[in-house]
C-alpha cells in the first residue's frame, strides 16, 4: 500500500516536471531558429546599406569610422542638433557680446551706428557697414556704478546718445558724446583711447519711476531748427521733453490715465502721442517760437475709437499718421493733419484685426511696433514673435515665431538702406531677453 502511493506520487511530480522541460526545449528551438536568421541577413548586407541614403544629409554620416563608438554618437547628436536649429530666412546676422538682456536699442541718422544698453550696464555702439559682416567694431561705455539701463537714443546726429538709467533713487539721463563706433579697418588705436564722458545728465527725472522709452526726432517743423528734441516716457504718467544737446528741460505733459505703456515723437518734432491704460490716445504739439526754441507744448486732439487699452503706437514718417495697436484685437490707422484749433477730429483710415493669434485661437497683444522706411512694411511684436505687416492692408507678410529664446525688448528700423553683401536693403533690428541683437532683412511688401 505504502508503495503504491509513492508511485503515485512519482507521476503527480514528474509530469509538470516533464512538461517544463518540453517547453523549454521548444523555445530553444526557436530562439536558435530566430538567430540563424538573424545572423543570415546580416552576413548577406549589401556593403551600400551601411551608408547613408541618399536624401540623407551629409553631415549625418559617419566622418571617422576609426572613431571610438561612444564618441562617435556624441559628434552624431551634435550635429543633428545643429542641423535641426532652423534659422528663418530674413535673420540675417547676430550681434553678439551682451552678457545679460538687452534691455533697447537705437539706430542713429545714417544708419551707420546701432547703440545698445543692457542689463549688464554698458553701452555698446556697433559699427554697421554691411549687414553680412562676420565681425562689427564695438565701442563699449559702462555706466556709473548702480545704474540699470532701461532706454536709449541717439540725441544727435551719430555723435552721441541719451541713456536712461534706474537706480535706487529713480531713474536718471546721461549723454554721453563722440560715441561713434570706428568704421571697419579705422584707427587701431580706438581700443587705447579714453571712453566718451558724460557730456549732462539729470537725475530723479520722473521721481522713483522708471523710464518706460525714449524717443527722438529732429524739429524741422516749423520755426525749429533742425535740433533734436527728445521725449522720456514715465512708467507712471508724467512724459518730459528734453533738448539733446544741451540737456535742458523744454517741459512736461501728463496723460493722466494710471499709467504709461509708451510715447513717441513724429519724426519732424512737432507732436507727442501716448499709449496709457485706458483705450484713447492722447496728442500733444510742440509749438516753436522765432528763435526756434520751445515756445509751448499744448494737448491739441485725443485719438476715440478703440475699445480697450492701447498697447503700443508709431507715427508714419509723414508725421501726419498714427498707427496703434490695441488690447481689443485691432489695428488702427489715424489721420492726424486736421484743422484741430477748429475742433476738426483725427479720422480713422483703416481698422485692420491683429492676425496673431495663440495656441488656443485668442489674439494676441502686440508689445512693439515701427514702420519700415519705405512706409510700406510696419514690424510687430509679441512676446518672443516677430510679425511684418502690410501698412496698407495688414496683410501678413512674413512671420518669425520664437524670433528671440525669450521676449522681444525692443526693435527699431535702420532709418535707410544698409549693404547686405554690397546690396542696398532695410533692416531690422530687434532685441531680446536672450542676450542677443538680431539684424532682419524686410520681407517684400505686397504692391497695391
């Protein structure tokens, strides 16, 4: 009896026993089926396989097959990164050696010079003789110790520039002259010359605010004289009008409205517009005497019809238009050459919609904006975008997403033709967060 179970018991372990051993020898077999297989095809590889297919791009393939395999990928992921980084076809060139963000930038009259501050406290003036230039000469100016600049301009002609600067106390204005970058293959000895001096400057010009902008314009209206005249823009609500050369104080007007987004100054000095919190923009004149100083500087008209805050605004280089964008998802065009002393309106020209919209269908909000100087291309901005338009229709001409690794601080028009690779062409110039100074050529402009 005792035998019979054991026997019985025999057979209950050995046949799982059994079936383990049946199955692995199965899958022996077919594992030892699969890597003949595999190492058939691999023996029976056409040496062109191991190539790059045609289509490929070249700098994927393999440059050194001596190399060891772990370096070998990283030089792959390298290049592949660099092959992917696609740049857009009007950037043109980088001016680079900020080492913290550019904070605004300034051509001057002839183009020739393009001033920069930044949030590392220097002043750098770049020499642009030709837009495709692999090297721009740099005359670099650091700013007394403390002061963050916000804003700048050149105050006149290319010979000098306006800083406006934040320290604890409030905002402050320095000129500095004789700033003009050397023009390529100058004087050697520029590098041993002693930086440009402060020439004026006022201190706690808006109280504690900062300075939103600067902006200049020569004052050919008129009975002026061809000076420039300056405008810094509170971030609270007050606008100062100052004379470039001399540093003096010509007045000041308030909008009155909580808050400034920014001013500027019609390109032959004669009027001030502002963009502030509420939806209307408001427009002084500069009324120059005989002996072509300040004489006056009145409230002449208001710009209605926006339905939301005004975000930001240029004049047209007639002087005789604004343009403005505003929070209500519009652009609009205004005719200022009206008989105001006989309480004659601006008009609206054009309403065109902003056509920039986010990943979620809302339109955006444009931070910048400045007409080319043909007149016929206005660039915008929002956050890190680039956008140009058509100034007559508002068609989209080009855009740039992620034109800067981060917000675009400030852009401004070279006020005539650069050489591009001896080519006469507009140019750019815009500004951002990621240290850089980007040069764009102008998209061509839809005919009418």
């Amino acid at each position: 009896m005792a035998a019979a179970t054991a026997a019985a018991a025999a057979s209950l372990v050995s046949l799982p026993l059994l079936s383990a051993i049946f199955g692995a020898a199965i899958a022996l077999l077919f594992l030892s089926g699969y890597l003949r297989r595999k190492r058939a095809a691999i023996a029976h590889l056409p040496p062109s396989a191991t190539a790059a297919a045609p289509d490929q791009p070249k700098q994927v393939r393999p440059s050194n097959q001596n190399q060891p395999k772990k370096g070998h990928q990283r030089s792959h992921h390298a290049v592949d990164k660099d092959a992917a980084k696609k740049h857009h076809h009007l950037d043109v060139n980088t001016l680079r050696g900020h080492t913290d963000s550019v904070t605004a930038l300034h051509f001057s009259d002839d183009a020739c010079n393009l001033a920069t501050v930044c949030a590392d406290g220097a002043v750098r003036v770049f020499r642009v003789d030709d837009v495709s230039s692999k090297s721009f000469k740099i005359l670099r100016i650091n700013l007394p110790a403390g002061a963050h600049p916000t804003a700048i301009a050149f105050s006149q002609g290319a010979s000098s520039v306006v800083v406006a600067a934040q320290a604890l106390l409030g905002s402050s204005l320095y000129m500095y002259a004789d700033v003009g970058a050397p023009p390529a293959g100058g004087n050697k000895q520029q590098g041993k010359l002693s930086p440009p001096e402060i020439k004026w400057e006022h201190r706690k010009i808006h109280g504690k605010e900062s300075v939103l902008n600067l902006a200049a314009a020569r004052a050919t209206y008129g009975t002026g004289d061809g000076s420039t005249i300056l405008i810094s823009c509170s971030e609270a609500t007050d606008i100062k009008i100052w004379h470039g050369k001399s540093g003096k104080e010509l007045g000041t007007v308030d909008t009155n409205q909580l808050k400034n987004n920014m001013a500027d100054i019609s390109p032959n000095g004669r009027f001030i517009a502002a963009a502030a919190f509420t939806a209307d923009v408001k427009v002084w004149e500069i009324v120059y005497s005989k002996d072509s100083s300040v004489k006056e500087v009145n409230k002449v008209m208001q710009l209605k019809g926006h339905k939301s805050a005004v975000t930001c605004l240029c004049f047209a280089l007639n002087s005789e238009q604004i343009i403005t964008a505003s929070k209500d998802g519009t652009i609009r065009v205004w005719n200022i050459n009206v008989r105001y002393h006989l309480d004659e309106d601006p008009k609206t020209l054009r309403v065109l919609p902003i056509p920039l919209h986010d990943s979620k269908g809302s339109v955006c909000q444009y931070d910048h904006m400045s007409v080319s100087p043909d007149e016929k291309v206005l660039a915008t901005t929002s956050g890190s975008t680039l956008q140009w338009l058509c100034v007559e229709t508002g068609a989209v001409l080009d855009t740039a997403e992620k034109a800067h690794e981060g917000d675009i601080t400030g852009i401004a028009w070279a006020p005539r033709t650069i050489p591009n690779g001896g080519t006469p062409a507009f140019v750019l110039a815009t500004a951002g967060v990621d240290k850089k100074v980007k040069l764009w050529l102008a998209p061509k402009a839809i005919s009418t």
